[in-house]
C-alpha cells in the first residue's frame, strides 16, 4: 500500500526560498500569504526546511528536516515552535484540511 502524501508550501533556510505547490494556486492570497510568512518566520527562527504536508487522510502536519552536520537547526527548538504554531494557527489549519478534503479528495 502506497503512502498519498501531497505537499501544501515549505521553506528552506538553506535555499532562503518559500514553495507553494501551484494545486494550491486558488487558495485566497490572503491565506498564501499567512502560510508564507508562517514558513518563512519558522526557517529564520529554527532553521532547516519546513513542509506541510497533507497524509493520505487529508489530515495537514508540519514535516521537518536539517542537512547533516547543521549545528545552527535547533531540534528542541523545532518541536516547540510547532505546538506554537499549532495553537496559534489552528484556525487556518482546520480550514486548509477542510479546503484538501472538499477540492482533492
């Protein structure tokens, strides 16, 4: 059985860019905008790259990843900014699953 995972955006501290998969174009730039800077602010402050990423559930998580060696990512760091971000911006979080569910599944 085959894994569905779709990636909404992610930003990368390394490549300091911000990709939001173009399926995702009709999104209200209001929200694009939100998700940019969310990434954006998450790879200035933690470092690495950062994903979100929607499961074969159409459930939304945030994916982390640093290249080997990178003594500047801050894993401990990480987790806790996600539960930040999970908190504060579960509003919008529920609505993009909402958004995957009605429009791609």
């Amino acid at each position: 059985m085959s894994e569905e995972r779709v990636v909404l955006c992610g930003a990368s501290a390394y490549t300091q860019k911000f990709y939001l998969n173009e399926d995702f174009d009709s999104l209200p730039e209001r929200v694009k905008e939100e998700l940019k800077i969310m990434c954006v602010l998450y790879t200035a402050d933690i470092g690495g790259v950062l994903q979100l990423i929607y499961d074969e559930e159409g459930k939304l998580y945030f994916q982390t990843d640093c290249e080997e060696g990178d003594l500047l990512y801050d894993e401990i760091g990480s987790v806790l900014k996600i539960k930040q971000l999970q908190r504060e911006k579960e509003e919008l979080l529920e609505a993009l699953e909402t958004y995957y569910k009605v429009f791609f599944e």
